[in-house]
C-alpha cells in the first residue's frame, strides 16, 4: 500500500516542518481570493489558469530574488557585510533569465526587459544607501524564505478541525484531490469522503532574532506604487497576524530551538516603490535642475552632483528636501508588535475561514445545476476595487465550454504517493498513518 503526502502548489520545492502526511491547507491567498466566491471556484476548485502565452515582466519576483540572495548572504555569514557584487549579480541573472524567456516565446515583449532591470538597480542602490550592507542592528538572520504550517483548530472544542470532505483520484489512483464542481454528483467519478485536519500554511520571507532579547521577528519584502499607501492598509489586513501565528506555533513546537521562554516580538514589512527613480536634469549653463516634478532621491542628486564635480554646498538645501519627501515616498520600514490577543483572534479566524472554505468545496462537488452553482458561489466585483483585477472576466460574464477553452486546468492541493505503489496499487486516502499533532495547550487553539 502507498502512502501518500500533501503537495502544496509553490510549496513542491522543500518539506513544510510539521505538516502531516494528509491534510487540507488555506493560504493567505486563497483566503483572500474567497472573498469572491465565483473566483474562488475557478480558481481553486476548478484550478483554472488564464492560458496566455505572454509573460509578464514579473518586477516583485525579481525584487524578492534579489532579497532573498541579500538575506541569504547575511544568514550564512553571520551578517557580514554584503560583497559588493551580489545585488549586481543576482540582478544580471535575473535579466538573463527574463531574456531567455523572450527568446522562448515570440510573443513576450523584451522592449522592456533592460527598463526594468535598470529600475531595479536603482532601486536596490537607494535600498542599500538607506538601510546598509548589514542586518538591521542588534538582529541576527536566522531563516530566509522558509513554509510555514499551523493546525486550524475549533475554539469551542479546542481539537483540531477535521471536516468530512470529498476526494476523487487521478492517474488511476496514484493521485488523489479534492473533488472540482460537480464531481461529488457524478456517478462516473470516484470519490471518498475523508476527515482530514485543516491546516495553514505560509512562506516567511526571512525571520530574524534580536541578540539581546531573542525575539524572533517575521520579514516580508513588498513592492508597491505607493508603499506609505499601502503600510497604511496594512494595518487592518491580518496577513502580518497570520504570519506571527504561524512563526509562534513554530516556536513552540521546537523549529527555532528548544528555549521555552522564546518569544516573537512581531512582524517587518519593508515596503519598496515600483516606480523609476530620476536622474535630475542638466541645464545648459551645467548646473542641476532643481524642478521637484519627477522623483528624484537625494542619493541619485548627489551622484549628479559628484559626477559633474558641482559645489555641493549650492544644493545642500534641495538634497535635504528631496530626502525628506521624496526618499520617504519610495521605501517604508514599519515594525508591527503582533500581541497574545491578536493571535488569539487570528486563531478563531483561521477556523472561521477554513469552515467556509470547507464548505464552498464541499457545496462545488454536489452541484448538479447552474441554479445551485449561482446560489453558493455569487460573484462580488472586488475585482472593481483599486488596484484589484481578475483573469475571469469570461467564465465571470458566461461560463461555458466555449470559454473554458482559453483556460487551462493546473494542479491544485492533492496528496500523492510518498512510496512506491505495490502490485495492489494505492488505496483510498483514509484518515490511518496520518500524523496529527496536538498544538501546545499554552497558545489558548
């Protein structure tokens, strides 16, 4: 018989630490796309994906490899400083990577390609000239992109929640998933019913620990047009609370060391600009412009100032202006304290979202009609927010066969054989061998 193991989409690539061998998972993603039921149906039930042959210039990712690469650097040398040539290095990767990419598809747009990488460099060259080639100080970087996983667990009961959900196979019963729409009802496909325990999970984009207290903080690297904007949001999205209650389960359960007075102290977000940073402007008399209608850093005047070998002293004023609203306009730090009674409430929330989620899943495989699909899972234009968009404008408007041809259908959770199948083949994902751990008592799940 074949054991079988949760396969997480983005989380194939390293092992989540105490997440069992079978068991459902939300992630903050898939809890905020719920908040259009008729999205979330296509996209995590129905697993469809908008089937375009265009790539986009992916500039956050690019921004996190890039930090992953500092952060990484800072973990395996105990915080030395940068070597001159990483951030370069990673960066011309990265524009070799988007080339090769180009060049693989007629369609992507490479006229782009060089733009962004050059917004990129000057991006991090202002990152590095306002926070340093050093860990913040008095912090030690003690993980860098790590999965993270907590049990959702019922607050009445206080025992993990393990609703009984649909499950169907494919490949001919190596690989089990939940059951999409209509699948429950369908008399061709087969399915089993299983409690499983529900589970979320998250990538920490690095975490560091304070030298003197031992407080363990969590990082997330962003980009955004308006990075004050949107720290300002943050502070009533529970992301930066979801992510302190997954690092505290951790703690707990022994992943950042067996100390039973360790302790996290909170959450970073390190919000960086998307939007190019300027040069200022030669006039012909060879001195600088000093116009304020473009975003100009005041490292990027100084750099001017010094390659033209202009008197700093006649700018002095304007390079403190621009450092003032135009350096604090493109990067924000903001450390957020993350207390008992927020992740408590984050706690309660995670089974709130994880039974609504169970039974969107649960009421998507029993539909056997329009009138039923419409009735569980109604659109709500979130996708008119600002800011917001949505691939699904086609099945959104008229779904159909028709429409679903533009999409392709891509793996979604499934739980596939850990071992090799025997001549008997892999059984029906019960609830045996599946290793189930108890949360600590002392985190009042």
């Amino acid at each position: 018989m074949a054991r079988l193991k949760t396969l997480i989409p983005r989380y194939e690539d390293r092992p989540i630490p105490g997440l069992p061998d079978r068991c459902y998972v939300f992630t903050n993603s898939e809890r905020n796309d719920a908040a259009c039921p008729a999205a979330y149906r296509f996209r995590h039930i129905d697993g469809l994906r908008f089937d375009t042959t265009a790539a986009p210039l992916r500039y956050g990712t690019a921004w996190h490899d890039v930090a992953e690469a500092v952060f990484r650097w800072w973990m395996d040398n105990n915080g030395a400083r940068l070597p001159d040539a990483l951030i370069d290095d990673t960066i011309t990767a990265v524009r070799d990577r988007w080339f090769d990419e180009a060049a693989a598809n007629p369609n992507y747009d490479s006229s782009e390609i060089e733009p962004s990488i050059e917004r990129l460099r000057r991006a991090w060259v202002g990152w590095v000239h306002l926070y340093g080639n050093t860990p913040p100080a008095g912090f030690d970087v003690v993980a860098v992109e790590i999965p993270l996983a907590a049990p959702v667990v019922n607050p009445d009961t206080g025992r993990p929640y393990r609703p009984t959900m649909p499950v169907t196979t494919d490949d001919n019963g190596a690989t089990w998933r939940p059951c999409r729409t209509g699948e429950t009802a369908a008399q061709e496909t087969k399915v089993q019913n299983v409690r499983y325990p529900w589970y979320q999970v998250g990538r920490l984009d690095a975490v560091l620990r304070h030298r003197d207290t031992g407080a363990l903080w969590g990082w997330d690297h962003k980009t955004s047009a308006a990075p004050a904007s949107f720290l300002k949001n943050v502070t009533v999205d529970p992301q930066s609370q979801g992510y302190v209650w997954l690092l505290e389960y951790n703690v707990r359960a022994g992943l950042f060391g067996d100390d039973p007075d360790a302790r996290v102290g909170g959450f970073v977000f390190d919000v960086v600009s998307n939007r190019g940073q300027y040069d200022p402007a030669v006039l012909k008399n060879g001195t600088l412009s000093t116009s304020k209608s473009k975003t100009v850093p005041s490292w990027r005047f100084t750099s001017a100032i010094n390659a033209l070998g202009l008197d700093p002293a006649k700018y002095t004023e304007h390079v403190l202006e621009l450092a003032r609203v135009n350096d604090a306009k493109l990067y924000k730090r903001e450390w957020l304290s993350v207390g008992p009674s927020d992740r408590a409430r984050y706690g309660r929330e995670a089974f709130a979202i994880s039974s609504r989620l169970a039974t969107m899943r649960r009421n998507a495989g029993r539909a056997t009609n329009a009138a039923s699909i419409d009735l569980d899972f109604p659109r709500v234009p979130v996708c008119r927010s600002p800011g917001s968009s949505c691939s699904y404008r086609g099945p959104c408007l008229a779904d159909g066969e028709d429409v679903r041809r533009s999409y392709v259908v891509t793996p979604g959770l499934r739980w596939v054989p850990n071992f090799p199948k025997t001549s008997a083949g892999a059984d029906a994902p019960d609830d045996n061998n599946n290793n189930n751990p108890q949360p600590p008592e002392n985190l009042g799940w």
